[in-house]
C-alpha cells in the first residue's frame, strides 16, 4: 500500500516544474563527492572517499551501541540510469544489552540472554532523472548471524520488530522505492518506500515509508519535516505506526 501511494503522488507530481535534486537524498543511486562530508541531526556521518565511493557509519550519538559502517560504490551507468551498490556491516548487540533490563528503556526481559550478532546490508539501486525529478529503485538482501546462546523475544513494534526479527531468522529480502521533486528553488518532497520479506520467519513481512517536505536552506544545509509510516506482520496481525520525521542536514 506504502509503494502504490508513492507511485500515484509521484506521477501527479511528476508534471510539475522543479529544481535538480539535491546531494543530501542518501538513498540514491549517486555518492557524495570526493571530500565531502555530510550528517543530519539524525542522520549517519558521511564522506566522499572518492567521486564514486562514499563511506558513512552510524550517527556519532548512536557510535557506541549500534555501530555500523556502510560503503557505496557507484558504477558505470546503465542507459539513463545511475547503478551504485551499498554494502552495510553492523553489531547491534550492544544495543540490544542495553534493552533488557528493568525501568525506563527496559524493552526486553532482564533476564534476555543477548548474542553477539553480526549483520550484513546489501542492495543495488538504480537512479533517473524524470521530469526534473530524482526516481531510485534498489533490491538486495540482508544476512544476520547470531554466536553462542540466543534467548530473548522480537521487539513488537515498528522498526525494533524488523530488526529482531532479522536477528533471529537469518535473512531478508529487501525491496525500495523513492523520489525527490523540488517544486520551488527552495521547497521540495522526498519520498522513501522499503518492503522486507523474511523467508524463514512465521511473521514474514514489514512495509516502512517516509514522505518528507524538504527545505533547501542553503546550498550546504538542508531541513526536513514530514511522517514515518510503519505497517508488519506481528504475532497477533497486522499493525500500523506512524511517528514524526524531522531532519537537519548538512554538508561541507
């Protein structure tokens, strides 16, 4: 539902006359240039290693109990389309200790015996230019590998269910859609859809979207304000969530 929603605003919207897409879309099928930097009051750290390889690693808030660092490489085109590739390494398990206890934070039993757990992001995204605005399209695949014991529950609710769920079943299949349409000089959307399948779990599916209004400060700085939509696959059914997403971003 999240992807036909997209497709539909983006084809009305598609007619419209806008600006170029901007460099701060991170899932795009384009890398940052050599040099650069880049990072959002709640997005990841980024750098250009070179014009077609970018590096990025989890917000510094978040260094200590998530840690994670991702490559992208971007490639030759395709016709008209820009092809990258992104490959992502993480070790939520610090996190997750932090999660099972007593109190306030406490989402997970006290007594969870948390593994240590290594997980692997890939996807291939293709980006076009569409009228002036920024289409991509990625699919790819997620790995999880969990060593020694393993006894704790999924975190049932919107985003912590998907990771977890991952954790313990091994592997996802992933699925995205997004566009970015500046109708002003300054004033744009940006939307982001990803589906997630997992073969070897009961609860097999998760759909997540964000739809954004973006507001080109300066051309180094960017701020972001809209919805994040959840929808899964829960033990008890079906169930939405819907948070806000704000952003301020920058690069130098």
């Amino acid at each position: 539902m999240s992807v036909l929603i997209s497709l539909c605003s983006f084809f009305a919207l598609s007619s419209v006359a806008s600006a170029d897409p901007t460099v701060f879309t991170q899932n795009s099928a384009t890398t940052l240039s050599k040099g650069d930097w880049s990072i959002g009051v709640f997005s990841p750290l980024r750098y250009g290693l070179t014009d077609t390889i970018e590096l990025s690693v989890v917000h510094p808030g978040w260094a200590l109990t998530a840690p994670h660092i991702r490559l992208m490489s971007q490639y030759e085109k395709l016709g008209d389309w820009s092809v990258a590739s992104r490959h992502q390494l993480g070790y939520p398990t610090p996190l997750l200790k932090q999660l099972a206890r007593k109190g306030t934070g406490g989402v997970l039993p006290p007594d969870s015996t948390i593994p240590h757990t290594l997980v692997s992001k890939n996807d291939v995204c293709f980006g076009k230019t569409v009228n002036e605005s920024e289409m991509t399209l990625s699919v790819g695949f997620a790995l999880a590998v969990e060593l020694g014991d393993s006894d704790y529950p999924t975190i049932d609710y919107a985003y912590g269910f998907r990771q977890t769920n991952l954790y313990q079943n091994k592997t996802a299949l992933q699925l995205g859609f997004g566009w970015e349409q500046f109708i002003t000089e300054k004033i744009g959307f940006r939307t982001w859809s990803k589906g997630y399948y997992f073969p070897l779990a009961d609860e097999a599916w998760a759909l997540e979207q964000r739809d954004t209004v973006l507001f080109q400060v300066s051309e180094t700085s960017q701020a972001s304000v809209g919805v994040n939509l959840s929808v899964a696959e829960y033990p008890w059914g079906e169930q939405w969530h819907a948070f806000p997403a704000l952003d301020w971003m920058w690069i130098w």
